[in-house]
C-alpha cells in the first residue's frame, strides 16, 4: 500500500529473494495495476479528476532474466492539469532476482546527469531504467508545459485584472470630476441666492430707514408744535400772571391801609378790652351754649359751619380761649378763620347759582361719586380719573363753583369709612392735581375736613361743665354725631376721626413734579409742630398722631431728616409720657394701644419704610400726564382756563 511507503528516500539493499527463486519465468509482459480502494484516498485528498474503475495500463514489455517478478500492483499517479507536479516519483520494479526502490526527484532543470546520480539501481537494471528515465522526461516536459500554460494563463487574468482596474480608475476619476462640476455649479447657486437675499435685505433696511426717517420727522414737526403751544401758553400765563400781580399789589396797597386804620383802632380799643375781659368771659359760656345748639340744628339742615364758630368768636382774647377750654395755635386759628370765611361766601354764592337754575344736580353728583370711587392706586387709573373730572368741572351745563362744592363734598363723604392706602394716597393725586388747576377747591376742602375733624386745624376743646350743659353737647362740639336721639360710639368716633387724618395725611405729604402743592408738606411740617406745642396728650389726639405719622412720617423724613428725628425724640419725651400718664388714670384700652403704636414706630425707625401703596405704579402722574391742549373743552385749553380764573377768582 502507498501508505507504508515512507515520506523520505531511503537506499535500496540487495536482499535474497523470499522462497522464489524456484519459480518459473514467464514470458507475459509486465502489468501494472491500479486498485479501487487507492483511486478513492486519491480522490477523497482532492488530488485526481477522474479514475476509470478496474482500469489496467499496459506497461512496456522487456525482458527481465534472473529477475524475480513479484505479484504486486504497481500505481502510476496521475497528476491534474492545474496542480504542481509531486517531488517524488515512487515506481517498484519486479526483476528476477531483486527488488529495487527508487526516488527520483523533479526539478525544473533539463539535467539528466543530476537525475541519473540521484538513482540508485540494481544490478541488471538498464533496459527498464533507460524506460522509466524516458517516461519521467515525458513527464517532466509535460509539467513544465502545463506550468507555463498556467503561468500564461496567470499573466493573462492579471493583465484583465489591471485593465479592469483602470477602468475603474477611470470611471471613479470621471465620477469624481461630475461631482466636483456638481459642487461648483451648486456653489455658484447659492453664491447667486446669497447676492439675491443680500440684496432684499439692503432693500428693505433702506427702506426701513426711510419709514424711520419720516417718522422722526413728523415726530419732530409734532414737537414744535407742541412746543410752540406751550410758548403761546405761558406767554398767555404770564399775561395773567402780571395782571393779578397788579390786582394783588393793588389789593395789597387797600388792605395795608386797611390793617393800618384797624391797628389805630385796636389801640384805641385797647383799654376797653382790657376793662371788659370779665364780661367777655361769662358771655363765651353762654356763648359756647348756643353754639352746641346751633350746630346740632345746622347739621340737621345740612348747613356747612364749623361747629367751634361760637367759641372762637365769642371767647377769643388775644388768641387764647377764655377759660382755657380751646386749645390750639393762634396761627391755626387765624388760618382757619380765613377759610371759614371764604367757605361762607363761596356757600351764598353757590345758593344764589343753585336757585338760579332749574337743573336737578342729583345725577351729576352721583357721577362725581362713582368716579371717586372707582379711583385705584395706579398710574392709569389716577390719569384717567383726573381727565374725567377735569371735564366734569368744565361742563357748560353745570357752573364751576357747583362742581367745586360737589367735589369736595364726595371727597369728604368717601373717606367717612377707611379706605386702603394706597386708594388714599391715589385720592390725594387726584386732589393736588385738580386743586392745583382749581385753587380756591383746596381751602374749601380743608375747611369741610375742619369742620368735620377738629384735630385737621389742629385745635381741641376741653370739657368743661361751666361751659357746656352736659357731656353730649361737649361731644357734638369735638364732631360726634347723634343718631337715632343716641351719640354715637368712641370708637366709632375714632374710626372716623382715624379715616380723616388719614386722608390729610396723604394730601400734606403728595408731592409730583410738575405740580405745585398748595398744601404739601411745609404745611404738613407747620402742623406737627402745632399740634405738639398746642394740644394736649388724650385719646384723641394720640390717634390722630398716629395715623398722621404713619402716612406722613416717611416724606417728612425724606425732607426734614435730622430735624425730624428731633420731632420724633420731642414725642417719645413729652407726648409719651404725657399719654401714658393719661391712660394710667383713665384705664382706657384704646389709649394704651395708641400709646404703644406710636411708641413701636419711634423705636423701630418705621419712617424709614415707604407706606403700601405711597408710590403709584409705574411712573408719576406729572411724568406721563400730557394736557390736551387741542381739546377746545379741556381745562388746561388757554381760552377756557383764563376765562374760569378770571370769572372765579373774586371770590377771594
């Protein structure tokens, strides 16, 4: 079997034959034979095409004298077309005396020489070794034009391969030009949209900076007209403005001669007065008497007087109060007797307007009311609110000194409950505004908030039982009310005297720029020191301190500074103590709640936080409010406020 033949030559050895030698020569040719079983480990190995079963090749015939011929198949190996012809050549020899192995090796070299060394033969071997070397020639050519015809073949498919190749390159170099040829005629588009978009947006920019020029123009043509208004305007002011500084020199010049006839006359009076002091005093309580009376029937009419006339008028010596019962400052006094006596003649003025017409007023004032009601703490609100009533105390329909009167009548009746802050402060805008277009509306208010709050002068009024018949007459006098027959509560009483300091408070302390104050905060200031150098330390006058300083305190501070502090450190020394003193020999809760509010404000520096609601939101009124001066009905229309000024303003 091949599979006993070793992988590596080995040299033959003579050997005597095995129990042959008696055999007997044949004279038949000698047969090589291939078996199955050898074709099937040839084919399972991938080495042969193709094998014809039980096939015979007929071998060369030649004589072998004395050789012995083994029964043995002898394989010949054929090799495919395709694969490398084997190393080695096994090929057995039958001969008749010995058996001899040869290994013959292919090479590529035509040199028989190296391939007759490289055998090694037996003896009486040379008919059959010139056979087998001319076989193994054959062979060997075959091979060697089978591997060039392979390597032809080789050479050929790399030669296709490279043209393949290069037709590749080529298409992928034509591939990549049409891409780049894409690119650039793309780049070219967007470079164009670029330019196109470029273009519309300088286009429209330009066009944007022609619209924006217009309108600063007409912006700027706006302004100097508005411009040239206001000139126009404040020469018309200032025309009036001499005129009534004439009409006021003028006046001057009368009154001086009248104060200085009057002061000869009080000297000459002197003496008298002097001698009647006695008689003054027994008639101020029987006064102050009929007063009580008068103002209860008064207010039961509807009549508008102060309800202290009597006292002041009758009582009144040298300032001072007789018996010491009115406590107040004599400028206060001074001041409030001037308004009261203005508000008399605005009143009989006002009467004469009202019987004059036969309109029913009722609507109008409940117009007046809803709009001041529905006054809120914010920029738009107060601008709004302003412009309307503005409007309403110019109807032609209704004369001035009747919207004035309905004005501040609602102004005083709104705030008879509390109102939050912020609406009060807000209110107090709408008050200096218009008030500073209306002048003659502010006294006529603070004289209704004197008459329906004493401690607004400030003054107040002792009880006295000499000079008043019982205790409900004592509390009509300081501004009580009776209802039903009964007077009513102290601490209804608080609450409302609570609601009017509160909303004097915010009109002292309303300052907007633009806008004069007739009554801001130096007279805010002239009060509090009236009040502490006047009035004495009760109940009364603690929560009217204390609601002052609470809404008036922080812009007084902002103002006066070190000056305030020396007011605040008068109260915590004087006031206080007087105040605790009080309530220790009165036992009233409310005083000692008063006492430690005013004594927590003090302590813990509450003037130094803005009230809720102090700064309108947003901007100030003065800073966003613009006159309509083209309206021919608006107040602040040069026509219509030169004529309302010159027609209203004799009655001062």
């Amino acid at each position: 079997m091949l599979s006993s033949v070793p992988k590596f030559p080995v040299p033959f050895t003579k050997r005597e034959s095995r129990g042959l030698s008696n055999v007997k020569k044949a004279g038949t040719a000698f047969v090589m034979r291939v078996s199955d079983d050898e074709m099937e480990v040839v084919e399972r190995e991938g080495e042969v095409e193709e094998v014809h079963d039980h096939s015979l090749v007929q071998g060369s015939r030649f004589s072998c004298d004395e050789l012995y011929i083994r029964a043995q198949p002898v394989m010949i190996q054929s090799q495919p077309t395709h694969a490398k012809p084997p190393l080695d050549v096994f090929a057995y020899w039958a001969c008749n005396s010995e058996l001899r192995f040869c290994n013959w090796p292919f090479s590529d070299s035509d040199d028989e020489s190296d391939l007759h060394d490289q055998c090694h033969l037996m003896d009486k071997a040379g008919v059959a070794e010139d056979a087998f070397f001319e076989l193994n020639r054959l062979h060997q050519l075959a091979v060697k034009v089978e591997v060039r015809n392979l390597i032809s073949a080789l050479e050929t498919d790399l030669m296709h391969e490279k043209k393949k190749s290069a037709c590749a390159i080529v298409r992928v170099d034509k591939y990549v030009e049409s891409r780049r040829e894409m690119d650039r005629k793309l780049d070219i588009q967007y470079q164009r949209n670029i330019a196109e978009a470029l273009d519309n947006h300088m286009t429209a920019v330009q066009r944007d900076h022609e619209h924006r020029s217009q309108i600063e123009e007409r912006r700027i043509r706006n302004e100097a007209a508005i411009e040239e208004a206001r000139k126009e305007k404040a020469l018309q002011e200032e025309k009036l403005r001499q005129e009534k500084a004439k009409a006021e020199a003028k006046v001057k010049l009368e009154l001086a001669a009248k104060k200085r006839a009057e002061e000869a006359k009080l000297a000459a009076l002197e003496d008298e007065r002097r001698a009647a002091k006695e008689a003054a005093e027994r008639e101020a309580i029987e006064t102050s008497t009929r007063a009580a009376s008068e103002v209860a029937a008064k207010e039961a009419t509807g009549h508008h007087i102060d309800a202290s006339l009597g006292i002041l008028n009758g009582s009144k010596t040298d300032g001072q109060p007789s018996g010491n019962i009115l406590k107040a400052a004599e400028n206060a006094l001074k001041l409030e007797q001037e308004r009261l006596q203005k508000y008399k003649e605005f009143e009989e003025k006002t009467k004469e307007l009202g019987l004059s017409s036969n309109k029913d007023f009722q609507r109008h004032e409940q117009q007046f009311a809803r709009r001041i009601r529905q006054i809120s703490g914010t920029k738009e609100n107060v601008r709004t609110k302003v412009n309307e009533l503005i409007k309403m105390f110019n109807d032609p329909l209704y004369p001035q000194p009747i919207n004035v009167a309905v004005f501040v009548k609602k102004i005083i009746s709104y705030f008879e409950v509390d109102q939050p802050s912020k609406v009060t402060f807000a209110c107090g805008h709408v008050i200096v505004f218009i008030t500073s277009q209306v002048p003659y509306a502010m006294d006529l208010l603070l004289t209704e908030l004197h008459r329906v709050c004493i401690y607004t002068v400030p003054k107040h009024i002792d009880y006295s039982k000499s000079a008043f018949k019982s205790k409900e007459d004592y509390y009509k006098m300081i501004g009580y009310r009776e209802e039903n027959g009964k007077i009513e509560s102290t601490e209804a009483y608080l609450k409302r005297l609570a609601c009017y300091m509160k909303l004097y408070a915010a009109l002292v302390q309303t300052e907007d720029e633009g806008i004069q104050n007739p009554h801001g905060l130096k007279e805010g200031w002239a009060w509090l020191a009236r009040f502490l150098n006047a009035l004495p330390a009760n109940v009364y006058t603690g929560v009217a301190l204390e609601v002052f300083l609470q809404m008036a305190g922080f812009a007084l501070f902002r103002k006066y500074r070190s000056q305030f502090r020396k007011i605040l450190k008068n109260i915590s020394g004087n006031f206080l103590v007087a105040l605790k003193a009080q309530g220790e020999k009165v036992k009233e809760p409310k005083l000692k709640q008063v006492t430690g509010n005013i004594q927590y404000y003090i302590e813990k520096n509450e003037f130094l936080q803005e009230p809720e609601g102090w700064k309108l939101q947003g901007s100030l009124l003065s800073g966003t409010m613009v006159p309509e001066l083209d309206d021919p009905h608006s107040y602040h229309h040069p026509s219509n406020y030169s004529r309302s000024y010159q027609q209203y303003s004799s009655y001062y």
